[in-house]
C-alpha cells in the first residue's frame, strides 16, 4: 500500500487499492512480448467468467464500452425502446442512444433505489426491445422478479454490474441471472485496470458479436492471426476499437484475486455507519433484502423525509469543509441537460427516483479504510446533522 491517509486528511468517497504484486504484475506484461489483445487479456476473461460463472467474458476499455456491446449484441437499434433504471450512472442510458434507440425510465423501489419490477411492467410496449438494470450500491437487483418479467416478453436482460462484482443473490452472482451483464475496472470501482470493462454471457452467439464489435467488426485478432499465419481478415459489420490492454487485464487479474477480502471491509465499514446511524430518526437508511450479499460499491446515506435537498446541501458542503470526499448518486438520468435538451425520458414519472435524489449522500467507503477515518465520517456526519 503505497498511500497511507493521514487520519485527518481528506477521505475520498472511494480509491484503488494497488500493491506490490499488483505491479509486478504489470511490470512482467511490459517485459514481454504483447502489449495488448494478447495473453492476458484471454486470462482476465477466464479469471471473471470463473468468479461470476458464466461462460465468456468480454473485456473491452470501459464499463461503457462494455454497455454498448450489450446493447448492439441485444439487437438494438433505431426506433426501439429500452427500459433503464432513472437512478444510475448516464453510461446505463447513453448506451441505448448510442444505437439510435429510446430509454424509457422505469422507477426504482422506495427501499432499495434498485428499478422496481412492477414499474418495469407497466412501461412494456410493442416497442421495448430489452431491459438494462442497475444493481445500485453494489446491491443486486430483484432478479427472480426480472428473469420472469423478460422471459414472459421475450426480452433479454442486461445487468450493469459495475458496483456489484462480488455481491450474490441466493449464492448466485447477478450475471447468472441476466442475459448480459457488464462490470467497469474504473478505479472507484470493486477492482481495477485504470480504465477498463467487461460484458459476460453464455449466449455463444452474443460472444462472437461481442469479440467483433471490440474489434472494428472484423472476424479474427491479431493474435488468432499470428498463430495461424495468415494475414486475410474480413470487416463483417461495423465495430469500434474498445480493445483493452494486457499490462491492463494483469493489473485486474491481480487485483481480483484479492476482491472477497476487500468486499469483507467494505461490508465492516457498512456495518459500522449502519450501527451509527441505523436508530436515528435523522435517517432513513436503505435496507438490504433477503437472500442478498451487498458488495457495498457506496454507501448510501438517505436523510429522513423531514429533510430536503437544501438540507443535503448544507451537509454536503459541511462535510467538504471538514475533508470528508461526500458525493451524490445520482441525479436521476432524464434530469442531465442533454436528456432535457432532447426531450429524452422528460415524460419519465419516477416519484421515487425523486424523492431519494433530494435527500442522499453517498459517505467514504473503499477497502483501504481505517476505522480510524470511519469513524472520523461518522462525527463528522453526527456532529453536522444536529446544526441544520
Ligand atoms: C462506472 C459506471 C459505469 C461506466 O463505467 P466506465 O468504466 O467508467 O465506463 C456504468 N454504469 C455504472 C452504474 C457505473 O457506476
């Protein structure tokens, strides 16, 4: 560990944890003889679709790359409709622009902020196409609920798992229930390669798609190439170039060998803010449902309804003051300004979306924590709280 956070220092929401294996790790790929699309690239898929168990991984340079190979691979294209979860990172909704397609908002569920089933429900029409579900926090969505919804439609089931690489439901990873599921290796996030994503599936036909959509559209890599010495490669359909490199997947694989631990502390940490503020009539904590493995990606501090978003504001900017890195997630998609601008998703009637965006914060969570800096945020917050 090479930052050690003085405990009055400022605590950021969350940061990577990067060791000397880590780098050794990268520091190999660097000495030999593929930088990128080669050998490791193939083990960081290995490594992910055994730890999630599906049967292929996909990695590409970004969860968002990840998202549009989803999409692409799902069929989606102009005229469609994609129902999305409004409480999300934009990357979960620009996905379906990117194809030409419209996000239609569905609302999240009071308890949880993850999209309700229900709402899903009413928002099908002739024209939905697939579903793009968040596991939010790190939770992973009602999947029993989803996987019944989308097999009665016939629409597949794309989970954004970027904050709950490591959370199960029922012993069962999010990606064992969805059709597509896609992780980010952003460094906030569970591990990392810098930047960095992965799609997963056991759809055989959604893989080939998925490897040619990473690469331009064109049927064969290099690597394939070099070992059976042939240079003809044909462009199928139009692609991108969101290849990932190898000292990138070393640095993930590495760091993947070491997520159940870190996924242990973030659930400590978790323990030790709901502790403090679980009893308090100031808050209104999200809740856990049965059966479910928090990854804890963020933790997620709801004020009770007596307040508002200027309340927020106010231990917002106190707890900036005092070096604790609070942040919010998230305003609701169809709110950003492009969405407005384009009239996308300004029909959205998301109350629940609503209500939790006014009055959440998102407190410091990462594996690196110190108890010390934990409890720092929670005087911090107790202390702040009593002065609105
Ligand atoms: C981080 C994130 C993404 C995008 O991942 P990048 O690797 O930054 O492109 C997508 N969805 C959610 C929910 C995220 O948190």
């Amino acid at each position: 560990m090479f930052t050690v956070t003085d405990a009055s220092g400022f605590i950021p929401y969350g940061r990577q944890n990067i060791d000397h294996d880590d780098i050794e790790a990268v520091v190999e790929v660097l000495q030999s003889d593929w930088l990128t699309t080669g050998p490791k690239v193939a083990m960081f898929e290995h490594d992910v679709c055994n730890f999630v168990g599906v049967s292929h991984g996909i990695a590409v340079s970004s969860g968002t790359a990840a998202l549009h190979c989803a999409v692409n691979a799902a069929g989606i294209k102009a005229g469609d409709e994609v129902i999305v979860s409004p409480i999300t990172f934009a990357a979960s909704a620009n996905c379906v622009l990117y194809q030409g397609a419209k996000p239609v908002f569905a609302d999240v569920t009071y308890d949880t902020l993850l999209i309700s089933p229900e709402e899903i429900e009413k928002k099908i029409t002739s024209k939905t196409k697939a579903i793009v579900v968040v596991d939010y926090a790190g939770h992973p969505c009602d999947y029993v609920s989803l996987r019944q919804i989308c097999d009665t439609h016939g629409l597949p089931l794309i989970a954004d798992c970027a904050h709950s690489l490591g959370a199960t439901l029922h012993q069962q990873s999010s990606a064992k229930y969805a059709d597509m599921a896609t992780y980010s290796f952003h460094p906030v996030k569970h591990i990392t390669s810098g930047e960095g994503g992965m799609v997963v599936t056991n759809n055989d036909e959604a893989e080939k798609k998925m490897r040619r959509f990473r690469n331009h559209g064109i049927d064969t890599d290099p690597m394939q190439r070099a070992k059976d010495s042939v240079w003809m490669y044909s462009m199928l359909e139009l692609g991108y170039n969101y290849r990932i490199s190898d000292f990138q997947c070393a640095l993930a694989s590495s760091q993947l060998t070491k997520l159940n631990h870190w996924i242990l502390r973030r659930q400590e940490i978790a323990g030790m803010y709901g502790a403090a503020f679980g009893q308090r009539q100031e808050f209104e904590l999200l809740k856990t449902m049965e059966g479910v493995n928090h990854a804890h990606h963020l933790y997620v501090l709801r004020l009770s309804r007596q307040f508002n978003s200027s309340h927020r504001q106010q231990l917002f900017d106190a707890l900036r003051q005092k070096q604790i890195g609070v942040n919010v997630h998230y305003v609701p998609v169809y709110r950003h300004d492009y969405y407005q601008r384009n009239s996308i998703g300004s029909d959205a009637k998301c109350p629940n979306a609503e209500a939790a965006f006014e009055r959440i914060l998102s407190l410091p969570i990462y594996s690196i924590m110190t108890d010390t800096q934990v409890q720092r945020v929670i005087d911090e917050v107790l202390d702040s709280i009593e002065k609105l």
